[in-house]
C-alpha cells in the first residue's frame, strides 16, 4: 500500500477501505508517513467528504491510537456530555450535579479554552485548589461515590487526533463534518461512557454557522456512537449569543452556581436542565417527562448545590465559594461598559464577546498562553432588553487598565442597539436520538 495511491483515490472522490484507513493512522503516527501527506489527504477529505463506513472506519483507527478509559465497573449509569464549544457555555459545571444527585454516574474528561471559546478545565481552575489531574483510580473511585468527577483530558488519549488536529488547524482542514465528528467522537468513546449527550452549537459563536450543518454533524456523530453500541443524544443549540450573563472563568463558576441555587439566567437554565434530562433519561432509562421533573426538583431541594459541593471537595477545592459567591467575582479593574443611546439590545455577537474575554486576558491566543482567570464579563442587560444611554450592559473585569480600551471597542462591535425589539432567539432548535 502507498500513501501517494490513498490520497489519490480520495483526490477523485473514491471511498477508502478499512485497511487503507488503518494504514493512514498507523503509519502517521509511526512516523512513516510526512505531515505534507497527510495535509494534502485531509484537504481532499475536506473537499470530496467520507462515507459513513469511512467516518466509521476513521473513528475506531484513532480510538485505537492511544489509551481508553474503562468505566465498565459504573453499568449503564455512565453518561457523558460533549459541547461542541462556544462562549459562556458553562453547563458541565452544572449538569454533571444534577445528573449526579439524581443517581447518575458522570465521568468526565474535558478540555481548555482556545481562542473565542472557553473551556471547562480552565473554569474549574478558577476554583482555588481544585484538581483537575487524578490518576484512573481516584478518578474512578470519585465516580462510584460522588458520582461527579471532571478532569484534564489525559496525555494518551486519542493521541492520532492530538497529532491530526494541531495540522488541521494549520492548514485550513477543521471545517470539514466526517473530520469533526470523528474527532469528537474518538475522544467521547475513548472517555468509556456507556450514553452520550452531545451539545451541538450553531451560530456565530460556533463552529457550524447553519442549523443545516448543526443537524448533518449531529447525525454523524449519532451514527458513529450507534456502530460502537453507545446511546446518543443531540440537542441542537442556540450559540449566537452568550449563553448566560457571565464570560470568563471565576465569573462562570459564580454563575454556575446561582442556577444550582435557583437563581440562573434563564436561556442558560433551561438547556442545562435539557441536557441533564436527556442524560437521566439514558442513564436511568426513564422517559423525558420524569428525568426533566427529576433534574429541576433536584435543584428546587438544593440536592444538586450539594453535589458540587462533594465534588469541589473531592477534588481539594475551596468550598466557601458556594456561601461566598461574591469571591468569584472579578479582578482588580472594573470597567462599566455603558449604552451609547435608548433602545432595544437587538444582538450580542457571541463570537465578539468571546474575543472580548480574551482580550481581557481570560482567554488564549496560543495554546501555551497564561491565562487570567478572573477576567472576563458580567452582562447587566442582554438581549431583547430596553437599555437606556448610560446605563451600564456590561461590567468588565482585568488586572490591567490597559485592556479595557480593545475590549470596549470589541464590544463596541459585538452589541447593536436598535428602536425595535428583536424576535425572540431560538434556544433549542432539535433534539435528535
Ligand atoms: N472539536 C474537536 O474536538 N474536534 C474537531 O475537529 C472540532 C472541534
């Protein structure tokens, strides 16, 4: 077989066999194969696509790649969650409680922030203390007796899709579905969930723009789980703006916590509640009904507030967080980003706003970047809601004065105020099984 011959076939459009895939992923990650080959392999995959058996057939060789985590110990009650990224997303911190004081087990391995998005690990480092590297066993035994335990994805996991997305990232080949969804799903069987809930994000703050290509990737990723007898949900979700008032690490975890204490915003509230009673529902195999009312009585009781208190603890984090929320909020600088006129906030780009928290240095530019993790944004006023000149829509939150000036123009782009008031934003579009 000849790596010149693979590329070639997919160059006209032809489908790959296992072995030809297999000989790619093997012999990329022996070093056999040169990086300009598989560039010019994926450039063709991203143009003439793959097949589903091909998707497939990708899937298992970078499964194969590396380690896999074993939850097998855990049964059925194993489920996982995957957000496809986006800006202020901080449902994990919140769904993996609930789903946990309601009986289910969530072991969960995630990721940083990269660019405009965020990510979960660097949230929950904002939390004094807390660990996000265990070995297997104490990682499996706080999911047998907390039921809620997120750590830094390992060093050998999926290592194939560590090496194959660094140069997707680089030469313009991430936009590509059969690329993404076995990607995501490499890591997502790899992780050892028995049930998968996926959050598939659409809009300017996520990387499908389309609902379209929301629902094509959703299948995908859908179709792969079912080939390796896992159960797979996938919602459908609004990312076009913020999903929550808060953007940056510490001020995510505040706000975490006031919907585990009933007080959330509400777009953010109701899809952490969706999320997690999808989760329930293939975790417990109850219907949607029950799982719903069983994840909202599990906040109204404080069960699931409790549950992220076992798990901050567990984990070595400081827990006067919960009863002193205000500790999470903010940095040294404050700046009240302000309405320039009356009127309707009729958008609030999330892709913007993400960049926004960046520039405040809440975010990274490079993946070796430090970050601030009490930077970010506190939105007073969101969409849809009348502002008048001068009122404050944001409070924004920096170690260095110097940074408020981009971050203010930047907002200065992402926000239109306007004398009509939009229509209502779709917050959910699908849910598909
Ligand atoms: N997230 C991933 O993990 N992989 C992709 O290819 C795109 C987004």
């Amino acid at each position: 077989m000849r790596i010149y011959d693979i590329i070639t076939k997919k160059r006209y459009g032809a489908q790959l066999s296992g072995e030809e895939i297999d000989f790619v992923i093997n012999g990329y990650m022996r070093g056999d194969i040169a990086d300009y080959q598989i560039s010019s392999l994926l450039m063709a995959i991203c143009i003439n696509s793959m097949s589903e058996s091909e998707t497939n057939h990708l899937t298992k060789a970078m499964l194969n790649s590396g380690d896999t985590v074993d939850l097998s110990s855990l049964g059925d009650l194993s489920v996982d969650k995957h957000s496809t990224g986006g800006v202020g997303d901080k449902t994990t911190l919140i769904v993996a409680p609930i789903v946990a004081s309601c009986g289910g087990r969530v072991a969960k391995m995630s990721g940083r922030g990269l660019g405009f998005t965020g990510g979960t690990i660097d949230k929950l480092e904002a939390i004094d203390g807390f660990k996000t590297v265990l070995d297997q066993k104490e990682f499996l035994a706080q999911a047998k007796d907390v039921g809620a335990v997120v750590i830094a994805q390992s060093g050998n996991l999926v290592p194939a899709d560590k090496k194959l997305y660094a140069l997707r990232d680089v030469t313009a080949t991430v936009e590509s579905i059969p690329l993404i969804a076995s990607s995501i799903m490499s890591k997502k069987l790899a992780s050892g969930a028995k049930s998968i809930v996926l959050d598939v994000k659409v809009g300017r703050g996520a990387f499908m723009k389309t609902e379209d290509d929301a629902k094509k990737l959703a299948l995908a990723m859908i179709k792969i789980g079912r080939s390796f007898d896992r159960g797979v949900t996938a919602l459908i979700t609004n990312m076009d703006i913020p999903l929550g008032y808060c953007v940056g690490n510490s001020l995510e975890i505040y706000e975490a916590i006031s919907v585990l204490k009933g007080q959330g915003e509400k777009r953010l509230t109701t899809v952490a509640l969706e999320l997690s009673a999808s989760m329930l529902s293939m975790a417990l195999k109850i219907d949607i009904e029950e799982a719903t009312k069983m994840a909202q009585e599990s906040i109204s009781s404080g069960r699931a507030l409790e549950k992220l208190q076992q798990m901050i603890y567990a984990q070595g984090g400081r827990l006067d967080i919960i009863n002193n929320q205000d500790s999470l909020l903010g940095d040294k600088h404050t700046y009240e980003y302000r309405a320039t006129g009356d009127g309707y906030i009729a958008s609030v780009n999330a892709e913007r706003v993400g960049t926004c928290s960046m520039l405040l240095g809440a975010g990274r530019v490079k993946k070796e970047d430090k970050i601030n993790h009490r930077a970010g944004l506190f939105f007073k006023k969101s969409y849809g809601d009348y502002v008048k000149r001068g009122d404050t829509i944001a409070t924004l939150y920096a170690n260095d004065i110097s940074l408020f000036y981009g971050a203010a123009k930047m907002l200065d782009e992402a926000i239109l105020i306007s004398e009509e008031k939009p229509s209502d934003n779709i917050l959910i579009y699908d849910i598909i099984k």
